[in-house]
C-alpha cells in the first residue's frame, strides 16, 4: 500500500480508537543494546558454523583436533565474544537492573538474576499499555493460535507476530522449569498433568504424546508469565511510583 494511502487511513481513525504513546527512553535504549547483542551472536554463530563446514569438508571429525589455520580462526571467535559480547551483557545487566519493567519482568518469573532474559523480553514489548488486551500481547508474542495450531512463518508474508519473543520466551520458560525451586514449576507439572489426562481425547492416536503436552504446558506457562506483566503494566500490581516491589506474585 502507498505511504500516501497509509497515512490517510490513519488519519481517519478515530480519536478515541487510539492510545497516547508514552516513551520510554530507557526501554528504547535497552531495545538497542539487545539488538546489539542479537547481532553479535548472530556473527559469532556464523562464524562458528562456517568453521565447522570448513573442518568436514577437508575430512574433519568432530573430535578431531583442528588444523593450526582453523585454531587461529577459533581464537578469534573466542576473542570476539570478550571483547564484544562479554560488555553488551554488563551494560544490559547494569540498564536492566534500573529499569521497573524489568525488575518487575524477574519477579513474576521467579528470577533473582536472568537480567538478559528480562532485557530481551521486556524491550521487544515496549509499552504494555499498547496492548488493549492481554490477548493481544499473546498474539503478538506468537502465542495464538492459526488454524487449531500454534502460528509459523510463510516465505514472503509479513507475520502478526514476534519471532523473537517468542523464542525468548521459549527459551525462558524452558530454563524456569528446569529449575525445581522456580515459582512455575509447580504450575508446568499442573499443566501438564491436565494436558495428559485431555490429549487422547483432543489428539486420538497422536506419536509424541509427551512432547506434544510438555509445549503445550510450557505455552500455557508462558501465556501466564505475560498475563501477570501485562497487568503490571497496566497499573494493577504497581503502586504510583512504579515501585516493583508491589507486585503480588
């Protein structure tokens, strides 16, 4: 569509269909220290792999110990990480640490530390308030559902949702229930527990009966983790000075 037309149809909305935007200048500066960081670990991973397929194709097992040439090339791979990656995590830590959003993200996720975990999660948000409903955070987070099925990415279709909250939360819920004293575990077992006793009626004859419940708790996990943040930030848990430690967790 043409920017011209864009921009008449957002005109024509009306006043009270729109929210007041309200930036958030720390959370936009975490938001460029952890694409910052993306993009350093997406080199290093590169890297990485390019070594590999360069070791096979000379006839290199995993085990076997690298040329000197491709031990240089190691080094310098190690050598980035702390240089570069090792002081975008402190200066993530140390902005997170002072940010409400995240000091409150760690506390409804049962984290003492996990600063990068909340960092990612927290900028790719932005604003709770933009949400008119915790649905739509869901969706936005990838936690809907297309088709009775959760939602995939299509070769040249822009998606309704963020791939890579998605994957952070993922990859936090999967790090939570791993751990046997976090606050969610117990909720997982729940979870999954309901999801066994259903499946064979939702999903006669399914092959991975297992791993189909356990994503699906792990989702129903991460869907209750956003909930509590989205009503934190839309004033519920949180006294007028945005003090963390009001949230009733």
């Amino acid at each position: 569509m043409p920017a011209q037309d864009i921009a008449e149809k957002f005109a024509a909305i009306p006043e009270d269909r729109l929210l007041p935007f309200h930036p958030n200048l720390e959370i936009m500066r975490l938001r460029q220290l952890v694409h910052s960081r993306r993009a350093i670990l997406d080199i290093r991973k590169a890297g990485q792999q390019r070594l590999k397929a360069l070791g096979k194709n000379v006839g290199l097992d995993d085990d076997d110990e690298l040329p000197p040439e491709f031990q240089a090339v190691e080094s310098e791979l190690k050598d980035a990480k702390s240089k570069e990656e090792t002081p975008v995590n402190k200066d993530i830590t140390e902005l997170a640490q002072q940010i409400p959003e995240c000091q409150a993200f760690n506390l409804i996720a049962g984290m003492k530390d996990g600063w990068i975990s909340s960092a990612g999660i927290v900028s790719y948000i932005g604003d709770p308030q933009r949400f008119p409903s915790v649905a739509a955070l869901w969706h936005y987070a990838g936690l809907h559902v297309v088709d009775g099925h959760s939602p995939k990415r299509k070769r040249g279709e822009n998606s309704s949702w963020h791939a890579k909250l998605r994957e952070a939360l993922w990859q936090l819920v999967d790090s939570l229930i791993k751990n046997r004293e976090n606050r969610w575990r117990p909720e997982y077992e729940r979870f999954l527990t309901a999801e066994l006793a259903a499946h064979d009626t939702k999903h006669p004859k399914c092959p991975a009966k297992q791993g189909h419940c356990g994503a699906r708790a792990r989702r129903r996990v991460a869907k209750e983790i956003l909930k509590q943040y989205w009503i934190y930030g839309n004033g519920h848990f949180v006294r007028e000075n945005h003090d963390a430690a009001a949230i009733s967790v």
